[in-house]
C-alpha cells in the first residue's frame, strides 16, 4: 500500500537520498542531451539548505512510501500568493508506472487547492517525456519557459486551480497504463 505524506525533518536523510538520485538522474540526461556537464552534488547540498521552502506552511515536501521503503518525492514552494511552484517529482525506478508520480502530483493539487492556491508551474527538461504526459494527464498546460531560480527550461507548465467541487483529477492512481514519474 502506497503512502504519500508531508516530510518532517526526521525524513531528511531519506529526501537527501532521492534528491540525490533524481539530480543525478536528470544531470546525467542533461549530459547526453545538451553535452554540458552539472555536477549534482552542489544542487543537492543547496537544496538541502534551504529545505525549509519546502516545508509547510509556505511550502510540501511529499513522500511516497510502503512499509518497508520511501520510493518518490514531490516538492512545492510558494512563488508569491496563490502560485505556487511544483519542484523535484520523482519516483525511483522500481515503482515508475505504478501510479505513484500521479498519487504525488494528486496529492500535492489537492492540498494546495485547499489551500488556496489557484496556479501551480513547473519547468521540466525535453528528455522527461512520461513527466510531459502526467503533467498533461493533470490538466498542466505548456506555457513559454519561465525563469525560476534554476535553468531556464525549454518545457514549462502551468495549471489553473479551479475552487471547490469535485475535479476532473480525482481518480484511481494506481493504473498501470499510464506513464509518470
């Protein structure tokens, strides 16, 4: 059974762990797409220190766990009331189209809705293609790149939060046939 949960600072080494793996991950894809080289270790040591823009009440740090292991991570920061920005989704290898990057992002669009947020972005590199998918799936729409305080990415996206009632992202998360992250 797949849990997905607000991260306390008692999880931080496990966050430490899968921001690590997703850094290295995209870095390297980074390499083979745009042969330029980023070494992942500084990007994980700066966003361990400012972890707490992760944290709530400005910000949600998901994990994805079972009994035995935390396997996925979603991040949120606030950009300025209202918007928000989705940061590091990602899901181990092992559990990819299980349904679990969809539980995350669900998750994640559920409570800031109720939190009052009404517009989520996220910038995405061109190699994440079952990203892309999810985050259509989601309602996410391609926007122009944005500059956040990372690379300017050539994939960026944009959801508008409608308020109250029931949403078309409310459904089962663990279909097998769709692609996420």
């Amino acid at each position: 059974m797949v849990r997905i949960t607000q991260a306390t600072t008692h999880d931080f080494l496990r966050v430490h762990s899968l921001f690590l793996e997703y850094l290295q991950w995209a870095t390297g894809m980074g390499d083979e797409t745009w042969a330029y080289t980023v070494d992942s270790i500084p990007l994980v040591d700066h966003d361990m220190a400012v972890i707490q823009r992760f944290m709530p009440p400005e910000g949600r740090l998901l994990l994805a766990s079972d009994d035995t292991s935390v396997f996925g991570c979603a991040c949120m920061r606030t950009i300025r009331a209202s918007l928000a920005e989705v940061k590091r989704v990602y899901v181990r290898p092992e559990q990819r189209r299980s349904g679990v990057g969809r539980a995350l992002m669900h998750t994640l669009i559920t409570d800031l809705r109720g939190a009052g947020y009404t517009t989520l972005r996220l910038d995405s590199g061109q190699f994440m293609t079952a990203a892309h998918t999810l985050y259509r799936s989601l309602g996410f729409q391609e926007i122009a790149p944005y500059c956040g305080e990372t690379l300017k990415l050539p994939d960026s996206y944009v959801r508008i939060l409608p308020q109250g009632g029931v949403h078309e992202d409310q459904y089962a998360y663990a279909r097998a046939d769709h692609q996420d992250h």
